[in-house]
C-alpha cells in the first residue's frame, strides 16, 4: 500500500544545511529520512507534554475535593457571567 506524501520547503543557512547532510550519511539515509526521523521522535513528545496534565496524587486528592465543592459563586463571579452573556459571550 503506497503512503500518500506532501512536501515541506525550508530555508537554513548553510551551515545547518551542512550539518543535517553530515548527520544523514553518517546515519546512512537521506536527508529527507533523517529529518522525517527526528520529526516523528519528537513532535510526539512536544504535542504530549502541552496537552497532558500530571498530577500527583494528592494534587488529584486537592483537585476532586474543589470540583466537589458546593461553594456558590461570588456576586463578583455572577456579575462577570452576566456581563459576558449581555456581550454576546453565553455557551
């Protein structure tokens, strides 16, 4: 089954240039294949640490008991929802 490809276009000085053409021979691929590599190792680690939270367990403990909470809102919290929903800003 053929994988469906698209294309990238960067610029980098020649020096970068240099370096990614020296570390892609030395990896034995080309340089498409080696910045592909670096892509798929990294961006999932970058996308995972801005769209995971890790708590602890008591930060979790700490987070369940204030999602509890039957605290009312404050007028100044009542006052800001209303301003919203008058400004167009209702969910």
């Amino acid at each position: 089954m053929a994988t469906s490809t698209t294309r990238i276009d960067m610029r980098v000085n020649e020096q970068t240039k240099q370096l990614a053409e020296r570390a892609a021979m030395l990896s034995g691929c080309t340089v498409t294949e080696y910045l592909t590599r670096l892509i798929l190792q990294d961006a999932p680690k970058v996308l995972q640490g801005e769209t995971q939270i890790s708590l602890s367990n008591d930060q979790f403990d700490r987070f369940i008991k204030a999602c509890e909470s039957t605290t009312p809102p404050s007028k100044k919290l009542l006052d800001a929802a209303k301003s919203l929903d008058k400004d167009g800003f209702s969910v």
